[in-house]
C-alpha cells in the first residue's frame, strides 16, 4: 500500500552523494508547506467567491454560510483527532491519506451541482485538513532534526498561513472573473497531487506506535468543544455576542471542555496527556499562538471589509491593498530561522509581538479614513511582527512534548490557533457591524488586536524558552 509505514523505527529516503542530496534536502519541507498552503488558503480564497456560488446554485443564506463555516468547523474539530491518529498510525501515513482526501473532496466541491452536495463536499474537505496540519509540524520535526534547520523550517511553514490567508481573495478574486468559481477548488488539485509525490518520494517512513491507543470518548469530546466554540464564534459576528444560541453555544463548549478534561484524567492512554499542558513551554506557546491568530487574522477580516465597502475597491483591488502585509511573513520567516540560533526563540517572539503590536496600534491611531500610504507600514509591521514571532512559539511547543506525542502537540498548537483566528474575525465583524461607522469600528479592532499582541509578548517573556534553556 502506498501510504505504509514502518512499523517500528523509522526509516530515510535513499542515500545520494554529491550536490544531489543537498538540492533535495528541503523536498520535505516543500511537500509540508505545498499540503499546510493548500489547507490555509481553502480557508480565505472563498471569501470572494461565495456571492457568485450563491446565485448559481440558488442557495439560500443558512446554505452559503454553511458552505464556508462548514470546513471551517471539521477543521478546527477534529484537529486533536488527526493528530492522534498521526502519533498512532504514523504521521506521513495520516499526511498522505488527509492530502488524497483533500484533494478528491476539492475535486467534488468544484463539481457540485447543488448546495447540499457542496457543503458535504466541504466537510470532507475539512476533514482532510485536519489530517493533515497536525502532522505537517511532526513530519518537519522528524525531517530537520538539527535545531538550527528545524527552525528554518518552522519559519516558512509558519509564514505559508499568512500568504495564504491574505493572497486568498486575490486568487479568488482572478479566478472568479476569469474562468469562473468552480476553478477555486479545481486549482487543489495540482498542488495536491504534487504534495503526495513529494511526500511519498523525500519525506521518510514514521514509527507506528500501537501502543498509543485512541481514546475515543475523549476525541468525541474535544470535537464537541471546538466545533461548538467555532461555530458560537462564527455566529457571534452575525448574530452578536449576547444572542442566546451564541450563548448557549460557548456554554455547552465549556462543558464538553470539562468532560474532555476529566476523561483525560482517567484516561490509561490519554489522547492528551494532561502533564504536557502542565508544561509552561507548551502552554504558554499554544495561547501566545492563539493570541497572534487573533491580532493578524482580525486585521486581515476587518481591513478586507474595509478595503471594500469604504473604499469601494473590488475583490482583486483588495488583495493587492493587503499585499503588503503578505509580502514581509515570508522575510520574517527567513530572518527569524536564521536569527534564532544565535539569540534563541524567546527575544525573536518577544520583539515580533511587540512590533506586530505597533502596527495595528499605527492603524488604530490613524484616524478616520485616512490615506492609504499611511496604512501600509502598520500592515507590513504585522505582518512582518506574526511571521517573526512564529517560528519560535512554533519550536517552544513542539520542543516541549516528548517525539511520542508530536501529533498531538503539533495539534494542540493549531487548534488554539484557529480558535484565535475564528475570534478575531467574529469580533471584528461584531465590531464593524455595531459602531456607529466602519472607521470607528475598524479602529478599535485594531487597538483590541495590538493588546492582544502586548499579552503575547509578556507571556513570551514568561514561557518560552531562552537561548541557554533549549535543548
């Protein structure tokens, strides 16, 4: 079978001499990042494609919102599962199985020929990228060992969400005007054909172990928690956070939260073991990445509506005003990987959080509707200040689990990520939608963003690791 992995140890890709293994040397991390860009940008390239969706499919609203909450929510729910299942069966083998279910889903999605068929098709899709980010950062792990490479690698895997997530309308935005919406999804199909060669050809074997059993009544509960905070989130934006279904919603999340928790504490083979959360490395890095999920994707909501329904730009006019905050993740992520050998993890995430921070507070201290030069070094500042501190709250929670549970820890650290994320669009559409004017509303999105960048520099500060603590 294709997708087999080795039972016990793992196993490297053929040994070359010469200039050869050099140039392939970072074929694993080009097959990580083409599967993680993939599954960010399925998030945001929609965005600008849904209103077309709708009128060709004649979907009513409750069918359009589901059509992009839908991946959202199988994403964000059974991210733990994945991960589990990766620590498990072995991450390469649950890689490749979330690329292939990926890709044949995308497939589907752009041959739907209704809206109930399109927002199964988007489930599945968000299945297959819940199989497949908490294994990217494992398979990275094992791949680059050397910690000055892990970190490299790190960098760019982290800086891929930031390009996807601002380039997102932009691709749609060509894409729709030109060969039509179905192209949206049709264009997964390349890349993730050429993620499963990749990984199947340069990505070596992971050990399976058995003895890592699934603990079902837990995964069952944190899919519950996530999927109901996601979609409270999602439906606060709409509804306003005092609706009673949003309250109802956060209410039976922190519950299913709560069983999850006591599950695990009589759990003999936790999905999760609860010691590791006890960790103030890993911990503190899963909500520092919250934090900045929250501040960089709120900007990047928030500006979008402002971009176009103040400043009367179109969907590709949009993309090109968020350029440049796309344009620095993929500097920072170079610089951090290379700084971080010299200073360590924890002054690159300090300094990162603090200059991200500057950024939205410049925006927030603007005024009304100004000129758009004067918004372009606040975005390059967040943009920049999110990449560069990726890297390293990325190595601080995956350095602190043991290599038995780097599915799990790599799923823990995206989970909280999308639970930022998922908050600080909700917050910023709330915003928007209850101020007196956009220009009021978008400010203070942007103050609320920058003091959450300010907590994560503090708690960076406090959690992780400095230069002589890394192992």
């Amino acid at each position: 079978m294709a997708f087999a992995e080795s039972a016990g140890g793992e196993s490297s890709p053929p040994q070359e001499s010469g200039a050869e293994p050099r140039r392939r040397s970072w074929a694993p991390l080009l097959a990580v990042c083409a599967g993680y860009f993939m599954v960010i940008l399925d998030v945001t390239v929609l965005n600008v494609a849904v209103p077309v969706i709708g009128r060709e499919l004649s979907a009513s609203l409750t069918g359009i919102q589901w059509i992009t909450d839908g991946y959202t929510l199988a994403f964000a729910g059974f991210l733990l599962t994945g991960g589990a299942l990766g620590d498990r069966l072995g991450n390469r083998r649950v890689f490749c199985s979330g690329v292939a279910v990926f890709t044949v889903s995308s497939a589907a999605c752009a041959l739907a020929p209704g809206t109930a068929f399109l927002v199964v098709a988007r489930l599945v899709e968000g299945l297959g990228a819940a199989l497949i980010v908490p294994g990217s950062l494992a398979l990275l792990q094992q791949a680059y060992p050397e910690p000055a490479t892990r970190s490299r690698a790190f960098g760019l895997w982290g800086s891929m969400a930031g390009i996807a997530a601002s380039a997102g309308p932009l691709l749609g935005g060509l894409l729709v005007s030109t060969v039509g919406w179905r192209w949206v999804f049709l264009i997964n199909l390349p890349v993730g054909v050429v993620c499963l060669a990749l990984t199947l050809r340069h990505v070596a074997r992971s050990p399976r172990r058995a003895d890592r059993a699934l603990d079902w009544p837990a995964q069952v509960a944190v899919v519950a928690a996530v999927a109901l905070l996601t979609a409270s989130l999602n439906e606060a934006g709409r509804r306003g956070w005092s609706d009673p279904a949003v309250l109802a919603g956060v209410g039976l999340a922190v519950l299913a939260a709560v069983a999850f928790v006591m599950r695990e504490r009589l759990a003999r083979a936790p999905a999760l073991p609860l010691n590791l959360l006890r960790s103030r490395a890993m911990s503190g890095g899963a909500v520092i990445g919250l934090l900045f999920n929250f501040g960089f994707y709120g900007m990047v909501f928030t500006a979008s509506l402002y971009f176009q329904h103040e400043r009367g730009f179109s969907a590709l006019g949009t993309g090109l005003a968020l350029f440049p905050a796309v344009a620095m993740t993929m500097f920072a992520s170079i610089l951090s990987g290379r700084l971080t050998r010299r200073t360590g993890d924890r002054p690159l995430v300090i300094s990162g959080m603090v200059l991200a921070a500057a950024g939205l507070a410049g925006w927030a201290a603007a005024g009304a509707d100004p000129a758009y030069a004067l918004l372009v070094a606040p975005m390059m500042a967040a943009g920049f200040g999110t990449s560069f501190a990726l890297t390293g709250s990325t190595a601080t929670v995956m350095g602190a689990a043991p290599p038995a549970y780097s599915g799990a820890a790599s799923a823990l650290f995206n989970t909280t990520r999308q639970i930022g994320s998922a908050t600080g669009v909700a917050l910023g559409g709330s915003l928007l939608a209850t101020a007196t004017d956009y220009n009021t509303g978008l400010r203070t999105s942007m103050a609320i963003g920058a003091l959450a960048y300010l907590t994560a520099a503090g708690l960076a500060w406090l959690c992780v690791p400095g230069r002589t603590e890394r192992t």
